[in-house]
C-alpha cells in the first residue's frame, strides 16, 4: 500500500482515483489507455474495466498555465469531489 500524506490538504500530483466501472453489455475494452470521466481523460492501461483519475488531470481544451497564472477551471480532483459527493 503506498499513502501519501500532505500538509497542505490539497490534490497534489499524485493523488488520484481508482475505479472499477464494472463490465457492460456487450463487453467493451479501450485498448488506447485513455477515456474520460467529465471530459477530464482518466488512464485505462490498468485491468478490463479498470481506470485511474489523477487529481491534477485537466481537460484537453484547458489553457493550463498559457496565460499567467491558468485558470483550471475543472480538473481531476473536481471529478473525484464530484464523486465523493454523489454528484453526476
């Protein structure tokens, strides 16, 4: 088991989230390693129906640090809040 611990509380580059998305009819199986949950792209190399959200993840459209200081609008740890929250 790997913990990482803060001191700010905050998402930090290796936070994240695992998910089991179960298998669905017919069984489907992304063999390029990305999806997206929230238009955030989540990693799929993992098990069948497995995928890993990183906290820092940012859409691919977000201009990121390109104009000083970036915006970061919506991003990985938004969805895993989302989640934890019981939000669609």
């Amino acid at each position: 088991m790997d913990v990482v611990t803060t001191g700010t509380f905050g998402p930090m580059c290796s936070s994240g989230m695992f998910l089991n998305l179960g298998h669905s009819k017919p069984r489907i199986k992304d063999r390029r390693g990305v999806c997206c949950l929230n238009d955030v792209p989540c990693y799929t190399g993992l098990a069948a129906v497995d995928v890993y959200i990183g906290a820092t993840a940012l859409p691919e459209e977000d201009p990121r640090n390109q104009v000083y200081p970036g915006e970061f609008k919506y991003g990985g740890g938004h969805v895993i809040e989302d989640f934890v929250g019981g939000r669609t």
